[in-house]
C-alpha cells in the first residue's frame, strides 16, 4: 500500500509516531511511504528511512523545489506546502494508481486494507466530513456559494491519481486561491471542498476521521454505542484535530495516554 505525507521538519516527531501506529497495527502488510518536503535536513530524511526499513517497508522522499510554487498565491499562515497534497499526483510516480495521504497528526488504531482497496470509480479522492458542525452554509457564504453536500476533512485522503490527472489543474487552484485569498481559513481543505467536492467519496467519521475531541459528542449521538472501547476496536485513523497537540506539554485530551503510548513506542531508543 502506497502511504503519502506532506510536511515540514517540524512535523517529523509526530510522522514517526503515526507511522509507528500504522505499522504496529497492520501486521503482514507492506507499506511504500512517500514524504513530499522542500526543506527537510539529509540527515534527518536518512534517520526516518532506516526507521521505516527496520519495520520492512520502504521510504521514497520526493523533494519539491521551493521555486516551483514561486509565482504562485499564498496566505499569510500558510507556505506553498499548502498545494501539495492537492498537486501530489503531478510528483508521484507515473505508474501509481492510489495513494492514502494521511495527516501525521493521526494515530492508525486499526487495518487500513478495506478503506485501500475500496471502490474508486468516478471520485477523485474518498474522505470524511465531520457531522457535529452544520459547515456547509457557513462555508458557502464564505466561500462564494458553491455546490457542496458537505464540508470533507482533508487530514485523510484516499486518492484515485489516474482521475486527478485527467481531471486537476493545477491554474484551477492558483485562480481560486487568488480569487478566494481573504475567505480561505483553512486553505487546502477550502480548496479541496471548492472545486471537488462532488468528487469525493464519503466516509465514516467514526472510523476514518475520527475527531479526538469530540469523544462526548461521539458517545452520545450513538447512545453509548461508541465508547473507548469501541474506539480502540473500530477506529482506523484517530485525527488530533485542531491547535492542541498530545505531543505538547500541558495536553490533557482523553486520548493522551494512547497517544503517548505510540509516542514512547516510537522513541523507546532515544533518550528524550
């Protein structure tokens, strides 16, 4: 299974500890791991393949040149990093079929194989939408009224590349992004929702996009139905959304042990 992240060095602690989730608990599977950067160090790109080769898998580092996005519009908190996951398909190698983008903000808590080998035909990309916040008229007066049924995460994305390469362009995004400059709040996920929003699959939240802060609203909307354990049985991908991080001091979350499970896991030979 193809794996992709997009980031900068300062997402590489919490990258090694997603990848350690992912490993741990999808057992015999083999993983190609494809990281796009501009600025990562050599030495710190070496240190994560032999991590990633010690569990038996691979690492392919696609560097993006920082001029490539030169001429192109960006905000005030977000770098030309923000296209890459949208533009992954124009780094990636010509013979890749589908790739599962995934945040490293996320713990892998079960298999990803059934969400891998899902049906793709006529989306670009399969995501979830988060349910406890109506977005969808929100964004539309923010974003200029466009068509959308929902308002997708895009913390994980499962991506049908022949179809993104028939179908993105990537002056399409550049022109939104100008247009849109001072209503984009979250600018690839804005972008993502704009301009594909039909073509994207729906997944379910619970399993695929679970929101770690919302345990209570989880929990109630299923009657009790979906507790911890049932987290820890059928959650696939556990997203630390939002500005607090379980890898910061003073994070309190009620996945924090959890998440300093996989953390200690990942740096059991570091003395930190």
């Amino acid at each position: 299974m193809n794996i992709l992240v997009t980031l900068n060095s300062h997402y590489l602690h919490p990258l090694k500890v997603m990848l350690t989730s992912l490993f741990s608990n999808n057992p015999g599977e083999s993983f190609s791991i494809y990281v796009m950067h501009s600025t990562i160090d050599e030495q710190e790109l070496k240190k994560l393949e032999l991590y990633i080769q010690d569990y038996g898998h691979t690492l392919t580092v696609l560097t993006v040149d920082e001029t490539y996005f030169a001429d192109t519009p960006t905000l005030k908190h977000f770098t030309t990093e923000m296209y890459y996951r949208l533009l992954a398909f124009k780094f990636l190698p010509a013979n890749l079929d589908r790739i599962l983008y995934i945040d490293p903000d996320i713990l892998v808590l079960n298999p990803v194989r059934e969400l891998y080998d899902m049906e793709m035909e006529g989306y670009l990309y399969a995501a979830a939408y988060h349910g406890f916040i109506n977005v969808k008229d929100v964004n539309k007066l923010r974003l200029n009224a466009y068509e959308i049924d929902e308002y997708y995460n895009s913390g994980v994305l499962l991506m049908n590349l022949p179809l993104q390469r028939k179908w993105i362009k990537e002056q399409d995004i550049f022109t939104f992004v100008e247009k849109n400059r001072k209503r984009l709040l979250l600018p690839d996920q804005d972008i993502l929702n704009a301009l594909y929003s039909a073509k994207i699959k729906s997944l379910d939240e619970k399993i695929y996009n679970y929101d770690a802060r919302y345990y209570r609203y989880y929990k109630l909307k299923t009657n009790g139905f979906f507790d911890i354990d049932h987290v820890l049985r059928y959650t696939v991908f556990l997203h630390f959304c939002g500005k607090k991080k379980p890898w910061h001091k003073n994070y309190n979350g009620k996945f924090h042990a959890l998440y300093k499970h996989y953390e200690n896991m990942a740096f059991k030979d570091e003395v930190r």
